[in-house]
C-alpha cells in the first residue's frame, strides 16, 4: 500500500487511491518522469556549453614489436618547444607496426602531438651528432621542420565536441 500511496502525484488519471494498481501506476510515472528527466538533463547540459572531447592517434610504420611508443599532447607553441611541458603523455609498448592511443576528455581547442618509437625503453629520442633523429619520429598533420621540428602552427589541428581521428606515419632515422 506504501508503494501505491507514494506514487499518487504521478497518476493524473486516477481519481481515488482505491482505482490504483501498480501496473498503472508505473505506467504513468514512467510516461511523465522520463521526459521530464530527459528534458532537464539536455537543459543542464546545454547550459554547460563545452564538452570534452577525445583525440584518437593512431600512428603507423614502427618497427614491430620493439620499444615503445612515446605519444606526447601539446596545447600551446610555448609548450610544443619543450617536452616536459606536454599536456598529457602516454608510453605504451608497442606490438605490430601499428599502434592507436586516446587522450580523453580535452577541452576544445588548438593541439599538436609528437610522437617517437622508443626503440631502446630509454624515454628519450636519441639523435646522433648533429641532433637528427637515431629512432622513429613523427608530427600531427605529418609536419616536418628544417634542422628541428615543425612549428606549432604547422602540425596544430582542432579539437571541438567530437571524437578526432589523427592518423601520424613515422619517419624513419
């Protein structure tokens, strides 16, 4: 009876609380709650105005089954100079010649990533003398550099409220 007697205000049509049963009850309260809910939820979310995104790289032309992949996100021209000043990094092991990685939850804007085959699990890129790459390396947008990597704005993509899908081909030392 407690069951009937709570859910009163949600059965317009019922009249007395002797014409109740739980079936109908239900009913109702399914068809008057549910919207209602959904129309708050797309209300409060809309009133948030910005939404995380995802930014799915999938990088291609390692050297199977050696290393690992090294995967670093930038937000700015003044971090994509410095390593230590990544948004967000991700080491994986890599198996294959192709590997994907996600970052979630990014925030809408201007990114570039860059991206080395960690050949020798140091977490460093090794160069040789004159500072060229001795492992496996890549941009966003495949952006190459002269003596150096590629200036942010070349390798920069947009990041909105969707999924993106960044495909990156390494170079070869």
């Amino acid at each position: 009876m407690r069951f009937i007697a709570d859910r009163v205000q949600l059965c317009p049509r019922v009249m007395t609380l002797v014409a109740l049963s739980k079936q109908t009850c239900m009913e109702d309260a399914m068809r008057y709650t549910i919207p209602r809910t959904a129309v708050a939820l797309a209300l409060g979310l809309s009133a948030v105005g910005v939404h995380a995104a995802d930014l799915r790289v999938t990088v291609a032309n390692l050297e199977p089954d050696a290393g690992y992949l090294m995967v670093a996100l930038y937000d700015t021209p003044e971090r994509f100079s410095d390593r230590e000043d990544a948004v967000e990094e991700i080491r994986k092991p890599v198996r294959g010649d192709t590997l994907a990685v996600t970052f979630t939850g990014l925030d809408p804007g201007e990114y570039a990533v860059a991206v080395f085959q960690d050949l020798d699990g140091d977490g460093v890129l090794d160069t040789n003398m004159l500072g060229m790459p001795r492992e496996p390396w890549g941009f966003s947008r495949d952006a190459t550099g002269r003596m150096g990597p590629p200036d942010f704005a070349d390798a920069a993509f947009s990041v909105e409220d969707e999924t993106v899908e960044l495909p990156i081909r390494l170079n070869q030392p």
